[in-house]
C-alpha cells in the first residue's frame, strides 16, 4: 500500500485550503445568526473545480481521480470554516451529479451536469417524507403514468438545499402494490409548475444552508427526465447512497485536522495554574484522542477513495466510514470545546459551532444507527 502523494496533489491541497481561507470564511458568524446562504461562495467553488472534480472534462467537470477529489474536498474542509457550505458541495457531487453520471441517459449528463459543475444550477437529493426516513421505502409519494411522463404528487422534508435548487432527484413510487420494487428516481427541475417549495426551517447547526420541504401537486414529468429505468429506484437508491455514505464527509476530515491543530495551539499558550494547560494530562490525552480520530477517518477514507476508484464493492466499508466520520466529528467538537473553556462556549470564538454542525452528521445520509444495522447485516447478524 502506498500511502504518498505526488507534488501536484499536495499543491492542489494547499491551493484550495489558501482559497477556502482567503474566499469562504467571511461575515461567518454573522451568516450562521441569520441563516444565510451565499451564493456567491457556491460560485467561487464552482468556479476553483470543487463541484466539477471527479466529473469528466466532456460533461463540464475536471475529470480528477478520486483519490484527488477527496484530497480535494478535506483541504476545503481544513480551510472552510462554514460547514454548511461543504455539507452542500458534497451533498451535490456525491447525491446528485454521481447518480446522474452513472445512471443518466446522455442527453441527462449534457443536460445537468455542464449546468451543476458550473454552479449555474443546485442540485438537491429528495428522498426524505415526513413518514419515511430512515425506512426510505416507505415513502407515500407517487409518479402515475400518464401520455409522455409522469404526474408526481406528494412531499419530500428536511431537503438540504431544497429552497434554492434548481433541479432535485426525487424518489416516488410508479407502482406502489411493488413496494420497494416498484420505486423510480427523477429528475425535477424546480421551477416547473406543480413544484412548491417552503421556506427554510430554522435549525440547531449548519444553518447557512437551507434545509426545507418541496411539494409536488400534479406536477409533470417528461420521460426524459426519468433516471434510471422504471422500478430501479430502490436499485439507483442503494448504490447513490453508498457513494454517498462513503465520501459525504470528506470535507469533515478536513474540518478535524483544523480543529486538532487549533486545540494544540490554544493548550500550547493558554495559562493556568502558572503553566499551559496542554501540561495537564487530561487536556493532552484528549488531544492525542482527537489525532486518533483523524487519522483512522483519514484512513477509512482514503481507502474507500482507492476501493471506489478501483471499482471494488465497498458497502462494508462506506457505512463503516459514514459512522466514523460523522461520529468522530461531532466527538472532536466536542473535545474542541472543552479544550477551549468558556472561550469553546461562546460564539464569538467560532469554536462551538462546529460542534452545532457536527450533530446533523449523525442524522442525515443514514443514522448512526441506521449505519450500525447495515454493517451488522453484511456480517451475517
Ligand atoms: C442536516 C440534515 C440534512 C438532511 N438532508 C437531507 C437531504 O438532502 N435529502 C433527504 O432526502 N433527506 C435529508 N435529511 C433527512 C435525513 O436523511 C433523515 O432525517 C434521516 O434519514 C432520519 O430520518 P428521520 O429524521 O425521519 O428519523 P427516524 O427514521 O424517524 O429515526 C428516529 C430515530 O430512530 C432510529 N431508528 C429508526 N429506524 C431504526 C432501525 N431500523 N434501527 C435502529 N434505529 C432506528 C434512528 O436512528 C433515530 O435515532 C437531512 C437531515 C438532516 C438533519
């Protein structure tokens, strides 16, 4: 196993990590107060490559490895403070354009991805209902048959990015008497009529992103905009998720080193008891936990990256990243926090909001406990 780098990757690393510093970080505190969403940053993104990465060159994209990518991705996670916005990037690349790219017609891939690589349209993933979550097959909403496409109704909750997508991935059953074998994938594009879309909902963490509900009241879909074939949704459903699952957090590997090395630099100066409190053992050894915690998610994503790249099956190992990333996350703000005092608590520090953020990740692409039943089932339980 070669666990190097070459030049060109380490300085792509340090270009974006410069970028994200230097771009993304502005009025943050403030944004993450009112719940602002810029869009203005997703189109700095878009424009340094970030939405493009993995997608070839012909359909809009930078046609990177995705070994790079993921680099990529945890230098804008070590250099972006607003996870918010990372959460939405990966969310597009990994929900949206990947399922578009791998089960797309050509006239799809045209059609969207110039479109989302460029940041001149969102993506959204809908897949949520109020009486379906993590049982994601349970969902009540429908797409009958009619002369050339579909008339989809029903609702779709906590949707991230809902309130200004352009276009959504939408799940919906085409034969409901099928169950889970009777679900198909669409492409809705937002601003046809019978799509309605509420407002963003207030919420603990991750707030400069909107997370809301959309609504479709008889709303038409051409045939064209059917992913995949009718009644492989559960099919497009489990293989976009264990991309999902696997590189969601990507960026949260990146936001843990940032914290590591702001503790170590806070116990290196902060005094106590005449000394810095990084003499203390209780506040080293959580340190060196929090550099356990990156080090393993490092591991785990790297070579899920490899195994994607590769073409290799990794179920196993996407929900087993999905549950470390995302708990290692939230365990290090944690531990961020307490390293800070009083300091870790207050808002003005921007240190307890990631730890705001970092609780979102232990709900959405699959619970922690949802993630816990799947690596369960793979080993025969
Ligand atoms: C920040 C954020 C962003 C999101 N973004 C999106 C998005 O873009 N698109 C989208 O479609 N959805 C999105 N969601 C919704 C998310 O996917 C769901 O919230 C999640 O799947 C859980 O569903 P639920 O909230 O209905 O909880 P429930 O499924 O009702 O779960 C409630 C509790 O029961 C546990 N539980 C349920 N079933 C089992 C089981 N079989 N075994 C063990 N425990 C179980 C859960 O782990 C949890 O603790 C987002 C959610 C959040 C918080």
């Amino acid at each position: 196993v070669d666990f190097s780098w070459t030049e060109a990757q380490l300085a792509l690393r340090d270009r974006v990590i410069a970028f994200a510093r230097d771009e993304l970080n502005g009025d943050l505190a403030r944004r993450d107060r009112d719940g602002t969403f810029l869009r203005e940053n997703w189109d700095k993104c878009a424009a340094f490559g970030v939405l493009g990465s993995f997608v070839p060159e012909a359909y809009g994209g930078r046609g990177m490895d995705l070994l790079t990518t993921v680099l990529m991705l945890e230098g804008l996670g070590y250099g972006c403070r607003d996870n918010g916005l990372t959460l939405g990037l990966n969310g597009q690349i990994w929900s949206v354009q990947r399922p578009i790219l791998r089960f797309g017609t050509e006239q799809q891939r045209t059609h969207f991805l110039p479109r989302l690589c460029s940041g001149e349209w969102i993506g959204a993933h809908a897949i949520t209902e109020p009486d379906a979550g993590s049982d994601v097959f349970a969902l009540k909403t429908t797409a009958r048959r009619v002369e050339g496409g579909y008339i989809l109704d029903g609702y779709k909750s906590t949707i991230g990015m809902s309130a200004v997508a352009d276009v959504a991935v939408v799940s919906a059953a085409t034969n409901p008497e099928r169950g889970s074998w009777g679900i198909t994938m669409f492409l809705v594009q937002t601003e046809w009529s019978g799509v309605r879309r509420g407002p963003a909902r207030p919420k603990m963490g991750l707030r400069t992103v909107p997370l809301g509900d959309i609504h479709f009241e008889g709303c038409f879909v051409p045939e064209t905009h059917r992913l995949g074939p009718e009644g492989s949704g559960m099919s497009l459903f489990n293989a976009s998720m264990d991309w999902e699952r696997a590189f969601i957090f990507a960026s949260h590997v990146g936001g843990m080193a940032r914290q590591l090395d702001e503790c170590i630099a806070f116990a290196k100066t902060r005094q106590q008891f005449g000394t810095t409190i990084g003499k203390f053992q209780a506040v080293s050894n959580r340190i060196a936990d929090m550099r356990l915690r990156l080090e393993t998610s490092r591991l785990l994503l790297y070579q899920l990256a490899w195994m994607k790249q590769a073409d290799r099956p990794a179920g196993l190992e996407s929900s087993l990243a999905n549950l470390h990333l995302a708990e290692c996350f939230a365990a290090n703000s944690m531990d961020a926090v307490r390293t800070h005092g009083a300091r870790g608590y207050l808002a003005e520090f921007e240190v307890e909001r990631d730890l705001r953020d970092a609780v979102g990740g232990v709900i959405y692409a699959g619970t922690s406990d949802i993630q816990r039943n799947v690596i369960a089932r793979i080993l025969g339980l």
